[in-house]
C-alpha cells in the first residue's frame, strides 16, 4: 500500500505592519490632517522605525516647496535686464529698486513665518506658503504685458516676490523639529542649499524660456511657476506631516534680541548671506549692463556656486571653527570684489566673472560657517544643564533674528549700486566700500571670536 503525504504549505511571509500600527508601536499617534502626537527625534528607538523615514520624506519635500520659494524670491532679478525689451522705459535707479524690494520683503517677513509653523504646522504652512507663491508670479504675468504701467505699480508687484523669501525661514524651522540634533546640521545644511538653488535655477531657465519660439514673450517667467506652485502644495498636502509638539518659544527671541551677540552675529551675516541674495539678484543686470554682448544665461553660475559652497563652508567650520573660516571667507570675497573692480577697468569679461564666482564661492562658504558659529558661541560657558538648555533656545532666536537682518544685504546691495552710478557713472565706488566693510567685518569677527586673548580665549568657535 503506498502512502502519499502532502507537502507542508510554506510558511506565510512575514506581513509588514500598517504605517499607523508600526507609529503606534514607536509611541506615535497618527490624527487628522497628519498631525503627529508623541514625535521624539532623541528617542532612538522611535527615530530607528519610523522616524527617520518620516524625517526624510518631510525634509524632501521642504526642499521642494523652498526651492520655488527662493526661484520666486529671485525672479525680478532676471526680469528687470529683459523689461527694456519688452517696451518698458526705466532708469537704472528704477531697475535696481525693482531688484532690491523683493528683498526687503523678504527679510521683514522671515520672523513671522518662523511662528507661522509652530501656529498652523508645519505641513499646512507649507502649504499656505506654496500657494501665496501664485499672488506674485500671477501678478507677474499680468505686469509685463503692460509697459505703460506706472512704475509705482510695477513696484509693488516686484515687492509681491517677497514672499518667496519668507519660505526659508518658516521651512528651516520646520525640519529642525523633525531632526535630532546629532543630524540637525547635516538636514539644515541640505534644506538651505536645495533652497539657495533656486535662485540659480531661475536665472538659468528664464531666459530660455522667455525666447522660446518667435519673439519675447516675458510674460512666461511667471506663468512657469504656477503650475510648480500648485504642485509643491498638493505634495505637502498629501505627504508631509504636522508635529504637534513643535512650539515656538517667544522668550527665545527675547533672550537672543537682548544679547549683544545676536546683533554682531547679525551684522557678519549681512556681509556673508546679505552678499549671496543681492550679489545674486544684482548680477545679471551688471552682466547686461557691462558685458551687453554676454548672454544672461550664464548669469545663473554664480548663484549655483554660492548655493554648492554653503555645505562646504559648514563641513570646513566643523573641522576648523566657524569665527577661522567666516575670516577667510571675508578675505576672499573682498580679493574677489577688488578683482571685479580692476576687470571693469580693464574691460575684462573673463577677470569680471571669475572674480564675481571666485566672491559667490566665498559667500556660500561664509553662509555655512557663520551658522556653525551661532551654536558654539551662546553654549560657551553654560554652567549646567539648565543653563545649555536657556542658550539653546536663545541660539535658536539668534537664527531667526541673523537670518533676517543678514537678508537686508539683498536690498543694501543693489541700492549702493544704483547710488554710486547716479553718482559717480559707475558701480566701482560702490564696490569700494563692500571691500572697507568686508574688512571691518573680518576684523570684528577675528576680534571678538578668534582672537586669543577676547573673552572666549582659546575656545574653537
């Protein structure tokens, strides 16, 4: 009699658990509108099964939303060279206003998008901030088909941009709730370069696209745009989360306002950061003005440069201190502005503009190092737990705070340009006081940071 046996089944594979069961079992709780109670970034268990991954997925999209953001923020930059062109009559003080304004905007509004988050969270913000994109790219549209627009008008539809410099504040201080702070810098770093790069790529598409096909058709800078903004809304709509447990600290703003290193912070910040923004925005009008023959399009290098070099500069501050490197930097940039200056007597374009990357890549480098600084001076001396625990916060205010004043240098910038050539016919006195206050900025940076004998003796700051 033959016996037959059936093979036993294989057994059944493992079944992964639902993303709300594998939160639930790291302590999380998942709400409506993707709220997350419970999220502990220090808690590596959490951090290890759910946390990075969710970490991850908010930082990308962040990144996405504040890149558009600073696209938008920088647009006028490479429009105002092309308004000539379409029938537009404007002075060259007129066109430097119609650069500098975004920024200003920009740096006013960055303290109140940094509460926006904490107020709204920081998935809804984000999306809120996405979709103010559409009032000034739309107003844009509209705008360009119209020279005889008054220029008070076009102004304040230049002005609309700043909202797009808002974006970084409120989205940096979103992910930093998101990171533990072994892995703050590394997100923070990331979050601020893919922004940064917005500006080179707006300077890098805009022209192609606005001579697409027959004729000049400016009208299209905006319209671009408005898809990508509805688009970065959906994402954050559908992907990112809200935190419920990201609180801003009013006090921190408060103790950071009151110390006297927020403000020389700040000032330094204006020389790095200040610099990128309204060396950025002004360039390609330079580039046009001075070299007319050049196509705009390579306008966008230097603010790639700048963008790529700002991890660099954190990387080299870890390693070297931030007051040694920020020092540095300020010495390049001032060789490079020196170099601009004798390229435009010279009438050199390949002097000019290899001076100009040789001062992006020094202000990128500048940005990094100075935000290395800003921990490492208020955690100097703490005496106790509880007293790292009040500069941190005052740390995190001082951020706030030097990330806004430092965007003034966007408005500063192409000003001292538009004065000195009503002046003077030229941008190179102007140029010869950014290479006086790069030095007194230096030295001051030296002075107080670096120096062996100031009150943070031979501490690496």
């Amino acid at each position: 009699m033959t016996q037959t046996t059936t093979p036993a089944a294989a057994p059944a594979p493992p079944v992964a658990p639902a993303p709300d069961a594998a939160a639930a079992a790291a302590g999380l709780t998942v709400r409506r509108g993707r709220w997350i109670d419970g999220w502990d970034p220090e808690d590596a268990q959490q951090w290890r099964t759910v946390g990075r991954a969710v970490a991850r997925r908010n930082l990308g999209l962040s990144v996405f939303a504040e890149f558009l953001g600073f696209a938008v923020w920088a647009l006028w930059s490479i429009v105002v060279p092309r308004l000539p062109d379409a029938g537009f009559v404007l002075t060259v003080d007129q066109m430097f206003w119609l650069i500098a304004v975004p920024s200003l905007v920009g740096a006013t509004l960055r303290i109140p998008y940094t509460f926006a988050v904490p107020v709204f969270g920081g998935r809804n913000w984000t999306v809120v901030s996405a979709l103010l994109l559409l009032l000034p790219t739309g107003a844009l549209v509209w705008a360009v088909q119209n020279p005889q627009l008054p220029f008070g008008a076009l102004l304040a539809v230049a002005a609309l941009a700043g909202v797009g410099g808002g974006n970084f504040a409120s989205s940096m201080a979103n992910i930093s709730f998101f990171y533990p702070e072994r892995e703050k810098g590394k997100a923070l770093g990331l979050n601020a370069a893919g922004g940064n790069i917005g500006t080179a790529a707006v300077q890098l598409a805009v022209p192609l696209v606005v001579v697409a096909g027959a004729g000049l058709s400016l009208e299209r800078a905006g319209l671009m745009f408005l898809p990508l903004a509805v688009l970065a809304a959906v994402l954050a709509w559908r992907f990112m989360d809200n935190l419920s447990n990201a609180k801003a600290d009013p006090r921190a703003y408060g103790a950071a306002a009151r110390a006297t290193h927020t403000w020389i912070i700040s000032f330094v910040y204006i020389g790095t950061f200040g610099s990128f923004i309204g060396f950025s925005g002004a360039f390609p009008t330079l580039l046009d003005a001075q070299f007319p023959e050049v196509t705009l399009t390579i306008a966008f290098l230097g603010a790639l440069v700048g963008s790529v070099a700002r991890p660099a500069g954190g990387a080299l501050a870890d390693r070297f201190g931030g007051a040694r490197v920020t020092v540095v930097a300020f010495g390049v940039m001032a060789l490079g502005t020196v170099g601009a200056i004798l390229a435009l007597r010279a009438q050199s374009f390949g002097l000019f503009f290899g001076s100009f990357l040789l001062l992006f890549l020094a202000t990128g480098a500048g940005n990094g190092s100075v935000y290395r600084m800003i921990p490492a001076v208020f955690r100097f001396g703490a005496s106790d737990d509880a007293d790292r625990g009040r500069r941190a916060k005052a740390a995190a205010g001082c951020i706030g705070i030097a990330g806004a004043v430092g965007a003034v240098g966007g408005f500063l910038i192409p000003r001292g340009f538009a004065v000195s050539t009503s002046l003077t016919g030229s941008i190179q006195a102007a140029l010869w006081v950014i290479v006086g206050l790069y030095a007194v900025m230096a030295l001051t940076t030296w002075a107080v940071y670096q120096r062996r004998g100031s009150a943070f003796g031979a501490a690496t700051i």
